[in-house]
C-alpha cells in the first residue's frame, strides 16, 4: 500500500516504512500487527458506532473516500463498514450494524443514541450502566476514568496484518510502533539492540504528539497573603452533572475564606439563590467572628451578576472582585475546591454503592471533613484557625455484637467535655415474642453454628447445602469487574419440626443479599404464581371422591435450578473462601436463595420442563399440571419446593418421580402425611385435615391452654362497636388475630366469621372485643381435634354457593355490624369462603 504521489500517509496505528537499510528486515512490505484495546465505551453523544481494530468485525466491507466528523472538528478517515458482535458476560449477543471502521480512533465507541433506536434501554446510575430490551435483561457495563464500558466475556481477538509499502522514515515507523514514546527513550532501545539502529534528527517531532501531548501553560502561583479572616471570600457555583439530591437541589455553592481555607457549602435549587445563601453566610460569621467581609472574589456567572447582587455589596461595603473573561485560574481556590469536593464525593458515592441522587449528603460530609484537615504547609486546620480551639477524631463503632462492625468518624471539641443526659431512662417493652426469639438458640452466622453445642449436625447441614452449590454449577469465582458493588451473602440456620414439636432437620441455607438489588439493574420481573390453599383442598377433595392415590416430593434447593438472565456478581461465602482467590468474587449462573428473581426463575425452569414432558397447564392455576391418556392420569401440584403427585395407580406416581429426579434433586417422602403445617389423614371413608397441633401451640403461647372450653366460637347477641378508648394491649391482640387467621383459612372454618369480624378492630381494642376474642380461644379449646373431613362415597359432582349475612339488617343496624359470606361446598365439605 502506497500513498498517492503528493499526499502523506497518515494514520494513527499503522505507519508505513521503508526498511530497506541494511537491518536485516529487507526491503520488502513489511506486516504491522495492529493489537488495539477491545474495550467499547459507551458514548451518547455519537451517532454511530466506531471501532478502531479491524478484528472486531464479523463481517466488513471496504469503505472509499468517506469520513466522520470528530468532536473536536476534524474528520477521520473510513476504511470499512461492518457488524460487530458484542458478546456480554451474561451471554447475550448484540449485534452492532453498520459500524465504522476508524483505524485513527483511540477508543471503540458504541453510540448510545444508535442503542436507543434499535429497541434498547440504556440506565445510567451510580458506576453502572444497564442495557435492557422490553423488560428483558441484556448485560452491564461499569464506570473507569469517567467513562462506561461494556463488560463483555470475550472476543475473537486476532491480530489484523496490514502489508504496508516503504516509507523514507523508519524512525517514525518505530515511534508509532512503540505508541508515540518519546525519541530518547527509542535511542535508548536502539543502543540496547532491542530494536534496529537508525538516525534521529536533533529537533524532530512528531506532529500527533505535538497535538495530543501538549499541555495549558500553568497559571503563575500568587504570593503567599497574609490576611486576616474574613478580609477575602473566594466563591463559586457548581452543578454536579445535571443531577438533583433527594431535597430538589441541583447546585452547590462554596464561600471559602482565603485566611483560613475554611470552607462553607450550601445547597441551591437554582442559582438565583446564591445571594439569599450568601447574606445567611455573611449574617452567620460576621456575628460568630465579630469581623466584617471587605472583599468577595467569583467568576463572571450571571449568579454573581446581576443588580441585586451589586446593590447588596454597595450597601454593606463589599469590594466584589470578578475574575477576566476564560480565566477560571484568577478564581483557582474555589476551583480547586469544587474539583476536590466532586472529586471526593465521586469516590464515597463508588464505595458505598449509593446513587447520584445522594450527592448532597456526600458533599457536606466531605467538607466537614476537609475542614478538619490541616492543609500543605500549615500544621492547624482551618477549623482550629476558624474557631480557635483544637479537636480530633475518634472511631465510634455500633453493633459490636453483630458480625460486622460498622465505624462512624465523630469530631469532638478538647476543650469541652462531653454532656451526658440526665433523663431517667425507662425499659421499652417490645412483647414476649421479643423475649423469647432473643432466646432461641437458632445460630445467626456460620462461626455461632460452629461453636454451638449441635456443631456437627449444622457442619453436616452447611456440607450438604455447599455440595447441592458446588453439584448445580450455581457459580464460577472470576475477577471482580472494574466499578462492580458484588451483592453479599450470609448463612441462614433453622430447625425443621415436626407436627409434635420435635426437630426433624438441621437446615442451612445460603442466601443472598438481595436487599441491595435494584429494579432495572439486577433484576426486572420478579412475580411468581403460588398455589393457594383452595387449589390443594379441591385436589385433596378429588382425591377423596376418585381414590386417587397421593404422594408427596420435596425439591431440594429448588430456588438453585433457576438460570440467571442478569449479571449478578456475589461474594464468596464465609468458611468457604477459595484460597489463594480471596480478593475473587462468584459470578452467578444459577438463581441463590434470597435473590429478587429466584422465585421467577425457578417456577419458568419447572414449567419448561413439565410442558416439555406433555403436561398441561391448568388455566385456573399455573401451578397445577396435569396429564392423562389410556383410562391413567395424573395431577401435579407446585408449592413453592413442594410437589404433591395425584395418580390413579401407584405405577403412573412412580413414573413421575422418576422424571423428576431426572431433571431435579428431589426427596422421595412417600404418601403425604404433613402439607403446609397440615396433618393429613387417611381412612377408608375419606381424608380428613387437622391443625390440632397448631391449636394447641397458639393456645400455650398466649396462655389460654387451661382456660374453660366455649360452646361456640362467637356470640350473636353481642354488638361491637369502634373502642374510642385507650386501647388495651394492641400487640397482643393483634398476634392472636394474626395467628387465628391462618387456622381459619386453612381447616377451620367455622371461626372464620368470628376471626374476620374481630380483626376490623385490630388497630385499637377495647375490652368487648377482647371477650370476643377469649370466647374464640376457648372454643378452639374444646374443639381442638375439629377438622375438614372429605367423604370419598359421593361419585358426582355438586357444587353449592352458600351466601350468609346480616343484610336485611341494614335498616336497623349500624354499618360497622353488617357482615355477609360466601361459601363454596364440593362434595358436602367447605373449600372456600370469603367475606364480602
């Protein structure tokens, strides 16, 4: 490749040369290897995509005599249009069409505004961004230098050969080579026989040096002032990009004393404010000083412009002192400032992995701090100098009996000792459940679980969950990306009882914290169907009436099967941290416990592979599925991680376990006998339900184990009303009602209207409804072993709607007192009721 007679060949990456000097290298084309970065930053002020390295493109085709117009006024050169495909870490491919080849570039951008207009959804917030289309998550990119760049698993990275004619200068092939370094530091490689020899003329340059390197001549420094407080003000506005703290304020606003340094912010809505703040600044340290402002230096921004501005500083005697036209330097204290202030509010804002939107908080905490700082050559603060007195720092740390430790930096004053209240202080009561949780001996982290005296049943617990982990490829430790927050993650603990009270299993759980997720970033979607406990009372009821046989599976870590569309990054878990890869974090493949979309991505993964196996989705419930052919049939029903299995015979259930624990890890727990908290028993004339157990726990913890049985669960002749009194022990109440109301939606329903009628005076009890609601605990005491019995004799469908209610009441009774219910009865047992 030759340059046309009279024109340069000119391009930033590819130098073309004559070596035809006795090297070596012969006078032939030589190859150049062009390995440019593969970074794409994202950039909204581009029209369209550029990339600088030909091996990006997946497909490309040579471009002639066309160019881009560059943001500082030049045009580039296009060797080629083509598509790039941008890989993310997610595995998520887009595809960038007609992309601009610019070997003259120095970065590969990728327009934003392009993104938009093909259907993508770009959010920008803290040191992310996250691209999305139609709700659907696409990948991530992060924050470096005060750009975003996509982060990208791989690319089919080669090296693009340019044969490339001789040139007259191989000095300038080699400086190009070396990426523009400068002539001294190539004879030196030269006299080293790492590259080949060759003359450099005394005096060369290189003109794209000249032009990228070259540097504002530095303002002269002023002579130190010796002034004293208050006799010179230096002040400037700033915007910090446009956006707005939780408070509405756009703008901050510095007034630093040039004695002192002491610096003062205060934040504005608009910038018309500035002199309102500016009198509250001078009212404040004119009365605290007992001195005067004489002069005010700013810039020439219309805020310090305008009439008002001057009139104010003519009645008070202020000289207002305005720097010349393009020259922020005559104002550099309160330029440095503003850049010291953004620069440090940047870097909170990245560590605490908090939004723009809290930049107000981070401002003044960083100038608080500055202000307590000694600065360069002067051994006292400016708020000793300010003040007059001396303080320090102390660490003051909460929580210390909590696993992490969380410091707060406090200044205090020397010369004054701290105050102390002397308020009497009184006990806060916050109930018994208060006492007896802080009681369990249920281990909060993994080091209590480990020195408790059931050491070895929670090491064998954590094992198992570790190993479920490890076997389901949940996660891969990598490098934590440039400007990513990893979400964290602790152990959970509990014990599994059985219906008598008795632990049945040690049960240790990883979860994530998916607290510090945010919608459109980490997650978008999040509903999950659940089946009610209508749907399971009318399976159980067809069971019953068809003598279908029922049988029961649990999912184990049914949440870890869900596949991830995000990018979630995680850090790895307390006791198992990689060695040698502590500073790693887990990328996430698989869905965790405890994340936003685990719920989602686990019921899509168990309906794909139902659907898959010729199930049916049943229309009124998405978690119930159903097959059937040959006279056989069998009916699935989701719980969360538990399955129950309805089938006809005993070969067709087996036939489904077997499926399951194909594509699952699935515990086989045989016929039901337990279901959600529930005692199912079977006889020969039908199943019946039971809670006695829950019965008899509700009534030992609120102490009415012993009180005398009630007839029936509510007394008609009884007429509440609103208390308008103090009410009596409202928490208690409340957890009994609470407590009643899954009893009454589950088994018992024949406390369901005295339940529902009680709970309307939940937020403030009087005496009358809590002998109400005795007389429903002292029902349930002598009707503990009640329950839902459904006959397995009737072969024919009846399906009943009862209405009950108090309706031709309304005349003479108040509105509160008028109650209606329906119920629905299938086979002479209730499945549903509900007031209206």
């Amino acid at each position: 490749m030759k340059a046309p007679a009279g024109q340069t060949s000119k391009s930033a990456n590819v130098t073309i040369g004559n070596t035809g000097n006795g090297s070596g290298y012969g006078n032939l084309p030589t190859v150049f290897s062009v390995n440019q970065s593969t970074n794409l930053w994202v950039d909204t002020g581009a029209n369209v995509h550029v990339c600088a390295d030909i091996s990006l493109f997946s497909s490309y085709q040579v471009a002639r005599r066309s160019t881009v117009l560059i943001g500082n006024g030049s045009h580039a050169s296009v060797h080629g249009v083509g598509t790039v495909d941008l890989k993310f870490n997610s595995g998520k491919i887009v595809q960038l069409k007609n992309g601009q080849h610019v070997p003259s570039i120095d970065m590969n951008l990728v327009s934003g505004s392009r993104l938009t207009r093909d259907g993508f959804k770009l959010v920008f917030e803290s040191n992310k961004v996250v691209v999305s289309k139609h709700g659907y998550f696409i990948g991530k990119g992060y924050e470096c230098g005060g750009l975003f760049h996509f982060s990208l698993s791989d690319f089919c990275n080669k090296s693009v050969n340019h044969i490339c004619g001789s040139v007259d200068d191989e000095a300038k092939v080699w400086h190009s080579r070396l990426c523009h370094i400068n002539f001294g530091l190539m004879s030196r490689l030269s006299s080293m026989c790492l590259i080949p020899k060759f003359s450099i003329v005394k005096g060369s340059k290189c003109h794209s040096c000249v032009q990228s390197k070259q540097p504002r001549k530095p303002h002269k420094a002023a002579k130190e002032r010796n002034l004293a407080p208050l006799e010179l003000l230096h002040s400037d506005l700033c915007e910090m990009n446009g956006v707005f703290t939780k408070g509405g304020k756009r703008y901050f606003m510095t007034l630093i004393d040039d004695a002192t340094r002491f610096c003062s912010v205060y934040l504005l809505k608009s910038k018309d404010e500035a002199l309102d703040y500016f009198k509250i600044y001078k009212a404040e340290v004119e009365n605290q000083l007992d001195r005067k402002i004489k002069r005010l230096r700013s810039d020439r921004g219309g805020e310090f412009f305008s009439n008002e501005f001057d009139l104010f500083c003519e009645e008070h005697g202020i000289i207002h002192e305005r720097t010349s036209l393009y020259s922020p330097e005559s104002n550099g204290i309160a330029e440095r400032k503003n850049r010291t202030l953004t620069d440090l509010v940047n870097a909170m804002l990245d560590t605490a992995g908090l939004p723009k939107a809290w930049w107000g908080e981070a401002l003044l905490t960083s100038n608080h701090v500055l202000n307590r700082v000694p600065n360069r050559n002067k051994d006292k603060t400016p708020y000793e100098i300010w003040i007059g007195r001396k303080h320090h720092f102390r660490i003051c740390a909460h929580g210390e009996q909590t696993e992490h430790t969380h410091e707060h930096v406090i200044d205090e004053d020397v010369s004054e000792a701290p105050r102390r209240s002397k308020r009497q202080r009184t006990a806060k009561s916050f109930g018994d459940d208060f006492t007896v949780y802080l009681m369990d001996d249920t281990p909060k982290s993994i080091s209590e679980a480990y020195a408790s005296p059931d050491a070895d049943y929670w090491k064998e617990a954590v094992r198992s969950e570790m190993d479920s982990i490890i076997t389901n490829g949940t996660w891969e430790v990598t490098e934590r990306p440039c400007g990513c927050k990893p979400v964290g993650c602790k152990w959970v603990f509990k014990k599994k009882l059985r219906p008598d009270g008795t632990i049945k299993k040690y049960k240790a759980r990883l979860v994530a914290k998916g607290y510090t997720q945010k919608e459109g970033e980490d997650f978008f979607d999040t509903y999950s169907p659940i089946a009610g406990l209508t749907t399971i009372r009318v399976l159980l009821s067809l069971a019953a009436s068809h003598g279908l046989l029922v049988h029961q599976m649990d999912v184990k870590t049914a949440f870890l099967n869900g596949e991830l569309d995000e990018e979630i990054y995680m850090d790895q878990p307390n006791g198992f941290v990689v060695e040698g890869q502590e500073g790693k974090v887990c990328k996430l493949l698989k869905s965790l416990y405890g994340l936003k979309q685990a719920p989602k991505q686990w019921h899509e993964k168990f309906d794909k592979t139902l659907t898959s196996a010729g199930f049916a989705v049943n229309e009124a419930d998405k978690c119930v599925y159903y097959r059937h052919g040959g006279g056989e049939g069998v009916i699935l029903c989701l719980y969360v991680d538990d399955v129950l299995i309805f089938g006809t015979n005993l070969e067709v259930i087996n036939e489904v376990k077997s499926f399951l624990s194909q594509n699952f890890d699935m515990k086989d727990l045989g016929v039901v006998d337990v279901i959600l908290n529930i005692k199912l028993i079977r006889g020969e004339n039908g199943i019946t339900l039971l809670q006695s157990h829950y019965v008899e726990k509700i009534l030992n913890r609120f102490g009415y184990i012993d009180s005398k049985p009630s007839p029936t669960p509510y007394d008609p002749s009884l007429l509440l009303r609103k208390n308008k009194r103090i009410a009596r022990n409202q928490l208690e109440y409340s957890q009994i009602i609470g407590s009643l109301m899954y009893l009454a939606s589950a088994t018992r329903l024949d406390i369901s209207f005295a339940v529902s009628k009680l709970s309307r005076f939940t937020s403030n009890p009087g005496d009358d409804h809590w002998r109400a609601l005795e007389r429903v605990m002292r029902y349930l005491k002598g009707t503990m072993e009640l329950g839902l019995h459904y006959i397995g004799i009737l072969r024919y469908w009846r399906v009943i709607v009862i209405l009950t209610g108090s309706l031709m009441w309304m005349r003479s009774k108040p509105l509160v007192d008028m109650s209606s219910h329906w119920v629905v009865v299938l086979f002479r047992e209730g499945l549903a009721n509900r007031p209206f």
